[in-house]
C-alpha cells in the first residue's frame, strides 16, 4: 500500500477550496481536521505501527469528517439532527461521487510485496 501524505494534504487542501473558506465555520471545520489527522498520526507512531498503517490513520483523520464542509454550506449547520447525517453523506461523497479516488487510486493500495 502506498498512501502519500503530501497528496493526501494537497487533495484535501482543494476540496476545501471548492467551498467558502472565507467562512469561519468551514475554516474551524478545516483546522479541526488538520488537527485530528495530526493526532491520528502521533497515535499511530506511538503505537509503532507500520508506515503503511501510519499513513492509512492519517488519511482516516483527514477523511473523518469530509461531509461536514458541504453539510455546513447546505445546511448552515454541523448538527446532523437538523440536516444530514454526515457520516452517510461522507461515505456517499467518498465513495458513490468518488471522491476518495483523488486521494488514492487503486495502484496505491496495492502491496509493495
């Protein structure tokens, strides 16, 4: 498996972009994410895991709340009882619009065996 840090950063620096980051709230929502990936990631070190599992939980933490930039431009709102459930719309956007695609191909998930 080959996941790219710096392409995961850069691919989720230009979704945000495509939303108004002018707004404080989509601005908070990407300095959250930033954070907890950057969690994720001193989480997974200090567990020694892998490269490949390291970079796997940084990815998770980028991705874990992707929903919430289109949930708040729609609805104003980051409480899913009065929109959407975020979690739902993410996996949609990831997987069905195929999103997750522009951070990983299917060549990067391959093992380097």
């Amino acid at each position: 498996m080959n996941i790219d840090r710096e392409k995961i950063k850069k691919v989720f620096n230009d979704y945000v972009n495509e939303f108004d980051v002018e707004d404080e709230m989509i601005r908070l929502k990407k300095v959250h994410t930033i954070n907890v990936a950057s969690i994720c990631l001193d989480i997974a070190r200090s567990l020694n895991l892998e490269r490949d599992e390291v970079n796997l939980c940084y990815m998770i933490g980028m991705l874990h709340d992707i929903a919430r930039f289109r949930q708040y431009t729609i609805y104003k709102t980051f409480y899913d009882s009065k929109s959407v459930d975020h979690a739902k719309l993410g996996c949609e956007i990831l997987f069905e619009e195929g999103l997750i695609n522009r951070f990983v191909d299917e060549s990067d998930m391959k093992s380097e065996d």
